[in-house]
C-alpha cells in the first residue's frame, strides 16, 4: 500500500518530464524567474514556490480558480503572448482513484478567463487515455466523462485536452 500511494506521484513527474522534453525539442526554454518568464516569447515553467497559484493570479491577472482551493498545476507554458496552464495525468486503468484524477482534469478544462489569450490544458497520458479518447462504449461511466470533455470544451473553446501527440501537435506549431 505504501508504494502504491507512493506510485501516482512518480507518475506524475514522469509526464511532467515528458511534457517538457517535447518543449525542449521546439525551443521552449525552462525559466525559474518571473522575470524571465515574462520577457521571453516562448517559454514553459514548473509551478513552484516562485510560481505559485497565488503568484500567478498576481501576476498574470487571472482567477485560476478551482474547487480545490489552491490546487496546484504542473505547467505554465508560454507562446507568444497566449499562457497555457497545464494540469498533466498518467493513467493506465479505470477505477475510484483515476475518476477522481479524471475529475480533476474536467474541472481544469472547465476553468473560464476573462483574457483569451490564457488556456486551461488537460493532459492525460497512459492506456486509459486511449480509451477515454476512443469510439468505444465503455459504460455510463466513460460515456458521462466524455460527455462532460465535451461540454466544457464547447463551452471554453480556448481550452484543450489532450494527449501525447494532440500536445505535441498543438506546440510544434
């Protein structure tokens, strides 16, 4: 039980490395300073203490709120102007703790700014990924997850979701 508690954290810093591996490969610099975040043009930063919820509602203006109070993101990804804040998820199976993962990244997408230029992005990576993303039936469950996908990605349609090569398509352009 303990390596197993312990295995979801691991997880998800593998897909925060992941994620910023396939920056790294179009030019996007790593920053640490506010600073140098917003002087850059393109450039990806880690929520940190530096970068923290309170940080960035400052600084870029934004309401960043969710129901979790303060939850805290992975990613702040800049592209010529337009912030993508970045929630990412690796899951392989279906199950109680995955559809509270699945949860989470559904209230993230169904985040709303008044700017246009900032985005909500869900990243879900593994298996289950797939076949959340497939034609599949897969039971009530499944087919209220991708409905609920679906609605709040009509309703913000500044916001993605996405998996491995939707996010390398969206950042190689």
């Amino acid at each position: 039980a303990i390596l197993d508690s312990n295995s979801g954290r691991k997880k998800g810093k593998c897909g925060e490395k992941k994620l910023l591996h396939i920056l790294a490969k179009y030019s996007f610099q790593e920053v640490r300073t506010w600073k140098d975040f917003l002087s850059k043009r393109t450039c990806v930063a880690k929520f940190s203490k530096i970068f923290s919820v309170k940080n960035v509602r400052k600084n870029l203006g934004i309401r960043l709120s969710t129901k979790k109070q303060n939850k805290k993101l992975d990613l702040l990804i800049k592209v010529n102007g337009r912030i993508f804040l970045c929630e990412a998820k690796h899951l392989n199976t279906s199950g109680g703790g995955q559809d509270k993962q699945i949860a989470e990244l559904i209230e993230i997408i169904s985040l709303k700014e008044q700017n246009k230029n900032i985005s909500y992005l869900a990243f879900l990576d593994g298996s289950y990924s797939n076949i959340l993303l497939s034609d599949k039936n897969g039971g009530d469950k499944l087919t209220t997850q991708r409905q609920e996908i679906k609605k709040y990605l009509l309703r913000n349609q500044q916001n993605f979701w996405v998996n491995t090569a939707g996010f390398d398509e969206l950042f190689k352009n």
